[in-house]
C-alpha cells in the first residue's frame, strides 16, 4: 500500500515525487513545442513554467488529497454494501 501525507500536510516524499514529475513533464514539453515549431528549438522560458506548474499541481494535489486518497477528507471509503 502506499504511504499517503494526512490532510493539509505534505512529507519529505511528496516533494521527491514532485521533482521527478518534473523531470518526466519536461520531454512532454519540449515534443509539444518541436510539433508547435516545426523544428527543435528548446523555449527556456516556457520550459521553466511548465516545470513550475507540474510540480504545484502535484503538490497541490497532494496537499487536498488525504491518507486514504479522498479530496479533502482523512475519512476511509465507506465499505462496499453486501449482496
């Protein structure tokens, strides 16, 4: 299972797995802008951004979301009814 920060905190991991989405988002970026450009150019500026935002959506994310991955909520999901 894995570990999950409670509501409204964030550990150590959480921003170790917002650097390596980073690093992920940036091929994602620089083939968008080669399709955009039609050539390989490598837009600095834009890169950095994407950057910036990947790794605060993923915080983000992380910050709302609770141990047992509802949004805005540390309470479990509720038990599936028996049939």
């Amino acid at each position: 299972m894995r570990k999950l920060s409670a509501l409204w905190k964030l550990n150590l991991s959480d921003f170790w797995k917002a650097f390596v989405i980073t690093v992920i988002s940036q091929p994602v970026a620089i083939i968008y802008n080669t399709v955009q450009a039609g050539s390989l150019t490598f837009d600095w500026h834009s890169m950095g951004k994407a950057a910036l935002m990947s790794a605060i959506i993923y915080l983000g994310n992380n910050w709302i979301t609770g141990m047992n991955g509802r949004l805005f909520s540390n309470a479990p999901f509720p038990a599936s009814a028996p049939k």
